[in-house]
C-alpha cells in the first residue's frame, strides 16, 4: 500500500496510560537501563513473512524470538500476521500489509514503547493496568487515544485524494480520542470511546475531524486471525463486548467463508489453466513458424496463486537481500566486500541475531547502543577496523 503525504504530517494516534500518557506495543528488543531492571520486546509469533528496517539495514526477515531495537521499522507482507510480546503482559498483532516503527525505552516497572502506525492495524492487549510511570502509545495521522489496560484494535487506511482514515474499535475497557490537526496541535475535547463501540476519524493536509462516531463495533468484518487472537483473549478470562460463545460463532463463521472462498479460487484456476491448455494446443503447429520481425515471443506463465515469482524459485540463482532483492553475485574470484566497500558486522546474543551494522571497510565498528542482558559485553576491540564482513558474539 502507498504511504501518502499525510504520513509526514506530525498527527498521530497515542494510546496512553491514565489521563493521557504514553506506553508501547511492539517487537523484540532488550532495553536496559543502567544495569537496573530491564525490558525484554520481542517479536512472539510470525506466520507468513515480515521484514525488519533497522538504520542502513534493510530487509532483515523477523523470527520468532527476535530482539527488536528502538527506532526499527516493522513491514507486514500480504496474507501474513507478526504477533509482538512486551514485558510479560502485553501483546499486539500486526495484520496484513501493516507497517510500523517502534520506540521503546524505560524498565519492566517504568516502561515506555510508542507504536507508530503508517497503514494497516494493529489489535493491542494490555492484560495488566499500566503503572503510573508507564505509557502505551499508537500513534496514527490525525487523533490520539489514552487507555489503561485494555484491548483495542487501530486501523489505517488512505483514500485516493490522500485523505487519513482512523478507525478505532474498544472490545474491552475504554479508550479516550482526541483529534490531533495538521499543526500538531491536540484538541481539548476528548471523546470517551466505550466497549463494543467505534469511531472514525479523517485528517488531510487542512483538518482532522470525526466521520463516524458511537458506532457499534462490527465483528464479522474482522478476519479470522484476528478472531482468533480476540477468543484467546477471551478463553484467559478477559470480558469483553461479545460473548466467548459469539466469539466461536463467528469464528466458525469465518473459517467456512475462507474454506468456500479457497474452493472458488481453485475451480477458477482450474478452469483458466484448462483454457490456456486448450488454446496452447490449438496453437502448438504456430508455434514452429519463424517469427515475423518485430513480433515478441510469447511471455512465461504468470505464476499460479500462493506459488512463488519464478525469479525466486531457482530460474534466477542471484543471491537475494533481506528483502528479495538480487545482490551482486560472488563468482569466488574476489570477496564481496571488496566488490561492495562495505562490511556487514552481526552482533549475536545466545545463537540469535541481536543487531547488525553496515561498515565502510577499513573503519570502525560501533558499539551497539542497547544490551542484550545485564551481564556480559561483546567479544571484540571496538578499537580496531573492520575489512571483511564480522560476527561479534555477546559472552
């Protein structure tokens, strides 16, 4: 989905603890503070495949366990979900085509994380009351929302004139709205924003202001992964605007529309791969004729649904990046950092990726600005450069 100007403006979407503070949602990452108590973000769950923008690195894919650092941009692909755990009571799960970039500081005790929501959405579940130093904030491009301890979803969508659209559903507790406009500015009046209801928010490059206001939260437009993650929520004990009995219903429901959805997509195809068989056959004697100058030969099959682009299974054997993309090959004849000028330092933690930096060859490695645990550095002179692509491990 193309991000828009609105995206540059500096409204936002904040979803605070107590009056109108701030607290965080997101992926994995180790904060710590001073060797006090610390904080442990990571990215919970991934089905399907999502990509991590750190600094100059682009296109890391996430795993489950990921340590997330401040400042990283998370990207959802189509068809796949990223469920992120926060401390030990917090979770979020990014939908689809969803992008986001985090912040995050403080400890378990005195937490701050910010989740800043360019498109898609986001469903929060706070289990716990924050504490009154902590803050959980989602920000979006034209309102702000305060909660504490509660389980709500935020949605990001643009028109075609560029115009923002915020959507915010509260299935448990109560959220606070404020319109933020163009300038910055926040608006004094807050709309109290209850269980089982909704409002819809519009903001452009001149205005911000309600298009939908109480309305009732509409369940069976949610997909089934989401209904999946709201009945996990309610099966722990947690009461929210729609029974657990509903909740299986719709869920039920959901999961046979995919089913029927699935089975109509096949018989399409179906049908379309006999069509080009058919006409391939009726075809097969012109396809011995010389072709006529200026004529192109016939194209390759497009790829069939769920099936990979042919260039990434095996046809195209370039090396890829993080996020597809083809890299230079290494024909073995020289190494590739003399080929690019750059290094790529890895920093390791426990046989996982904790950060990786893109190095000029020939200069100096910066020490990573948060720590993996309270004990322990990182098993190198950061004193010496760097000429070859380096793993440095945490001991």
């Amino acid at each position: 989905m193309k991000l828009l100007k609105a995206l540059s403006k500096k409204a936002w979407i904040s979803i605070a603890s107590g009056a109108a503070v701030t607290a965080a949602v997101v992926g994995g990452v180790v904060f710590f503070n001073q060797e006090k108590d610390y904080r442990q973000i990571q990215v919970y769950q991934v089905e399907g495949t999502a990509y991590v923008d750190r600094q100059e690195t682009k296109g890391i894919e996430a795993y489950e366990n990921m340590q997330l650092q401040s400042e990283d941009i998370l990207n959802v692909s189509t068809d796949s979900y990223l469920q992120l755990k926060l401390d030990e009571d917090k979770y979020v799960l990014l939908e689809p085509d969803t992008r986001i970039r985090l912040e995050a500081s403080g400890n378990s005790t005195d937490s701050r994380t910010k989740i800043h929501l360019e498109q898609g959405a986001v469903v929060s579940n706070l289990e716990n009351p924050l504490s009154p130093k902590s803050s959980y904030e989602v920000n979006s491009p034209n309102s702000t929302m305060a909660v504490r301890g509660t389980v709500f979803r935020v949605e990001v969508t643009y028109g075609e004139d560029g115009v923002s659209h915020t959507k915010l559903s509260v299935y448990e507790g109560k959220v606070g709205s404020r319109l933020v406009f163009p300038d910055g500015s926040i608006s004094d009046e807050e709309v109290p924003v209850a269980s089982g209801s909704q409002v819809r928010i519009w903001g452009n490059e001149e205005d911000s202001d309600y298009e939908g206001m109480d309305e009732s939260v509409n369940y069976e437009e949610l997909k089934t992964r989401v209904l999946e993650f709201l009945n996990w929520i309610s099966e722990d004990g947690r009461t929210l605007s729609v029974s657990g009995e509903e909740l299986e219903e719709l869920l039920k429901s959901s999961l046979e529309k995919e089913e029927t959805e699935k089975e109509a997509d096949n018989g399409k195809e179906e049908t379309e791969d006999n069509a080009v068989g058919d006409k391939g056959a009726e075809e097969e004697p012109k396809e011995e004729q010389p072709e006529e100058d200026g004529e192109q030969p016939q194209g390759k099959k497009t790829p069939e649904k769920g099936q990979k682009p042919q260039s990434s299974q095996g046809t195209d054997n370039s090396p890829k990046d993080g996020s597809g993309n083809s890299t230079p090959a290494d024909n073995g004849s020289e190494d590739k950092t003399e080929e690019t000028g750059t290094c790529t330092v890895t920093f390791t933690y426990q046989g996982t990726v904790f950060a990786t930096q893109k190095v000029t060859k020939g200069e100096k490695v910066k020490k990573p600005r948060l720590m993996p645990a309270k004990a322990g550095s990182w098993d190198f002179d950061f004193s010496q450069a760097v000429t070859k692509d380096t793993e440095i491990s945490w001991k």
